[in-house]
C-alpha cells in the first residue's frame, strides 16, 4: 500500500512538471495577442505571454525580414531566437535576449546559404558584419565588411545603386573614398576619388573621366573646398570624356562661377553644396 502511494505522488508530481512545461511553450498565432505596457499578453490573459508566437509581422523585427517571422517570448518579451520566412523559405534568423536583439543576424539566399550575418549585442550592432554577392563596381570591393565596437564602425561599405565605397575608421568616414558614374547608361566607372579625415574632405580629390585620367583636381580643409583646377593634358580623340560627363561638369563649373560673382572669392563651397549642384546637374537641371 505504501508502495502504491508513493507510486501515485511521483505519478501527480511528474503530471505538474509536464503541465507547467507545455504552458512555458504555447505556441499560438501572434493575431491572438496584444502588447499592453510594452508587454506581449495573449488576450484575456492576466499574465505576459511566455511561449512561441507564429506570424509575427517581421518587418517590427528587422527591415529585411518582410514577410512573416516565428518568435520565442519570455515573460512578454522577444528572448531566443527569431525566424524570418520569405516565401515559405527562411529567409532570416536572429537572436533576441530581454527585447533586444542579442547574438548573430544571419541572412539567407534562396539556395539556404548565409550571404550576410552581422553581430549584435544589448540591441545594437556589435562584432563583425559582413555582406557577400555580386558587385559591379570596377575594381570590384566587398558590399559590406565592417567590424562594429562601441557602436561605432571600421572598415568597408560598397553601394552600388548609389556609386559609392566608403570606408570608416571608429565611426567615420577616413582614408580615399570613392565615387563613380554610369558612363552612356551601360558601364560605371571610377569618377572622383576623394580623402576624408576625420569625417571630413580633406586633402586632394580628383576627378576622372571614363578613360580613367584626371580632368580636375580639387583641394579640401575640413570639408570646405579650397582650391580647384582643371588638369590640362593633351588627349587623342577617342581619350576624350563623353558629351554627357563634360555638360555636367560644365554645369558645375557655371555654378562655382555665379556663387562666386554673388558671394565672392573668399566664401567657402562646401563638399554638401558641390555634391548638391553635381546631383542636380545629372538629373538635367541648369543653372538659372
């Protein structure tokens, strides 16, 4: 009899640790909560949620994550890990501790291999960060290859939709950078290579045309253009840059001119308002 007693408080003992056990993992729709105090509770319940939530809007998480996303809560917050779908494949996976994102981001392509990951620590970017694929700019440079410390990057970022490489030393933007245009809407080429200090233009830039010689070279202190010149060299014709990239460049050099009658000789043109007039004169609009 004390056998079967003792047999019966294990048996009721062991029913209590599974009930609480499967509680702690609820899964449910993410439709069926709601975020109260910056909360996450299943609705009519008192207590925050702690399980996992499926179809959760994934874009709240990540701007890569576009679709939907499974996510594990504890005590009402995003803790553990997090998986984006796209089109029914994992597009995305990430760490959350405590409601912030914690541990590696990692990306996927549509083969399931990670072409992009970046570490986070505390709910922001911590460690390495690196993006791989395909690139287009001539010579060719990684997409992304940082390394963030103290919220602050070092190392390589490539754009290709905007023409740009930058690099970043603690945070700012340090060394040659460079810029490049599309040349007859079918190639790009290498345009201005430009030296920043500090966060700043500083040094000598030089512009380039699609024959990759300097037509122009440009002095900046602190962001501020010092000095510029055209570089005279004798070209055969078909060295010469193209019809387009002179009526920009004469465009600008219409502007420098008028801010100089308005303003004087002695006024600054900041890199901001030449990257202005550039912009603008590619896109057609002239002076006046």
């Amino acid at each position: 009899m004390q056998t079967s007693r003792t047999l019966i408080r294990i048996l009721l003992a062991t029913s209590g640790v599974v009930l609480f056990l499967s509680g702690c993992a609820e899964s449910i729709d993410a439709r069926q909560t709601q975020v109260v105090n910056g909360l996450i509770y299943k609705r009519n319940a008192d207590d925050p949620f702690t399980g996992t939530l499926k179809n959760y809007p994934g874009l709240r998480l990540v701007p890569g994550c576009a679709e939907w996303a499974e996510v594990s809560v504890k005590d009402g917050l995003l803790d553990g890990k997090a998986t984006c779908t796209t089109r029914g494949k994992k597009s995305a996976e990430l760490g959350f501790k405590e409601g912030r994102k914690h541990g590696e981001w990692r990306t996927f392509d549509e083969k399931g291999e990670v072409y992009a990951r970046v570490g986070w620590s505390n709910d922001r970017k911590d460690g390495v960060e690196k993006i791989d694929g395909p690139n287009y700019l001539n010579p060719p440079e990684p997409l992304v290859d940082l390394v963030w410390k103290n919220g602050k990057q070092t190392g390589t970022v490539s754009d290709y939709d905007a023409y740009t490489v930058f690099r970043y030393r603690d945070g700012q933007r340090e060394g040659e950078q460079l810029r490049y245009w599309m040349n007859d809407g079918a190639t790009l080429y290498l345009h201005r290579r430009e030296n920043y200090a500090e966060g700043s233009l500083n040094g000598l830039t030089k512009i380039l045309n699609p024959q990759g010689q300097v037509i122009r070279e440009e002095i900046y202190k602190n962001g501020n253009l010092v000095s510029s010149k055209e570089v005279g060299q004798a070209k055969p014709p078909q060295a010469q840059p193209n019809a387009s990239v002179l009526n920009v460049q004469g465009c600008v050099d219409t502007r420098i001119v008028a801010f100089r009658v308005q303003h004087g000789e002695d006024e600054v043109i900041t890199a901001d308002q030449l990257g202005e007039w550039e912009s603008e004169c590619r896109s057609g609009k002239r002076p006046g």
